[in-house]
C-alpha cells in the first residue's frame, strides 16, 4: 500500500477554511498523474498535470464520498475506495493517485500516493487506491 504524502499548502488552506471535509461539504476526488509531486507545490491541480482521459480513465478522476469526523481531539477523512477499470484500450502510464477538492475554486490539492514506479492499466484491468481505515487524520 502506497503512503500518503500531504502537500504543505494544505495545512494553511484548512485554517483558511478552503477545505470542507465533512460529507456535506466539498467533493474530493483522486486523479492518475505521471508527473512528479513536490509538498512545496502550489497545490492547485493545474500545477500537477493530469493523465490523459481515456478507456475508461475519466478526465478529473474519481469522487472519493469523503466523509470526516471527530472523537477525542482527532480528525479523521475517510472515503470509499477508488477504481479505475481500463475498458476499449489502455490508460497510463501514471506514478501518483492525487486527492483534491473539486468543489474549491482552485482545485486545490491535499495530498498524493506514490506507487513507486509508472502503472499502465491494460483492457480489463483495474487500479485501486485504497485508503485503509483512513484517508488522513488531524491530531
């Protein structure tokens, strides 16, 4: 299972109130990239070039039906699990599952996965970003 990695911005967009991360609120999404993140990135999606959609790899990915709570003083950003299904041809190549909020005006970016080396999806076959138990969690 990759790790995740947040994108510094993301800690000043929280206190800035960019992000709502609770189920009523923003939509977050994960898109495929082959190009590489940095945590000092702007994080804005234009800043994190997107692979190209096609065979069933939709343009602005996959909406994760984030949800967030809290017990005891920490937060916690869950979602359902994304797949990709490559159908009619291939899509990829791609290194890094990248989260951001699509209801922000800026598709601003939270974090990413890093697979560790470039994936092509083949007719029929899938990719998983499995989140676990959690996406993040805010202590």
């Amino acid at each position: 299972m990759a790790t995740f990695n947040k994108f510094n911005d993301f800690a000043e967009q929280l206190g800035k109130g960019i992000h709502q991360l609770h189920a009523a609120g923003h939509t977050l999404k994960v898109y495929l990239s082959n190009a590489t993140p940095s945590a000092t990135d702007d994080a804005v999606k234009t800043d994190l070039a997107e692979i190209t959609d096609e065979h069933g790899y939709p343009a602005g990915g996959i909406d994760v039906q984030n949800d967030y709570t809290e017990t005891g003083g920490t937060g916690t950003l869950t979602g359902v699990d994304v797949v990709f299904t490559a159908s009619g041809g291939s899509f990829g190549p791609f290194r890094y599952a990248v989260l951001y909020n699509d209801t922000a005006a800026s598709d601003n970016l939270i974090g990413w996965w890093d697979y560790g080396s470039s994936i092509t999806c083949n007719t029929g076959e899938t990719f998983t970003v499995n989140f676990g138990a959690s996406i993040l969690t805010i202590a």
